[in-house]
C-alpha cells in the first residue's frame, strides 16, 4: 500500500507542491486549451505572469490548477 498524503487524499508523490507549471503545459495536463485555462484562471483568480526569454506565459502551482480543474467542472453543468 502507498502511504497517504498529510491530508489523506491520495498517494504520496515525491512532487514538490509549489513548483510552477507554464499555461501551455497546463494545457496539456487538463486537456484544455491555453485560451480555456487563461479563461478559467482568470474566473478562479489564480495564476500570475512570467516572462521568460522569448515570451510571456501565466504560470501556475499544482494547487492553482486544482482551482480551475474545481471551477472547468462547475461550468460544465
């Protein structure tokens, strides 16, 4: 058996929660397009821009994008 997360609500991952995660592969990870997620990220009031080299993206934490995974659902319905 795995062991738990501090809250109980999966397996461990040897993730560290506050990397950040670009809107292109944030797409890619909800399956939604990058206009979708900058809409949704807006809705929920997560995210934050960065620039980088060559250009702008919003980034996210994995909990950001638990955010708008919670409000893509509630739209859905």
């Amino acid at each position: 058996m795995l062991p738990a997360t501090p809250e109980g609500s999966g397996p461990h991952m040897s993730m560290n929660i506050g990397e950040q995660v670009g809107e292109h592969r944030a797409a890619i990870l909800l399956g939604l397009p990058t206009t979708e997620i900058r809409r949704y990220s807006r809705i929920a009031g997560v995210g934050h821009s960065e620039t980088g080299d060559l250009d702008e993206q919003v980034v996210f934490t994995y909990e950001e994008l638990r955010k708008i995974c919670l409000v893509a659902a509630q739209s859905s319905k």
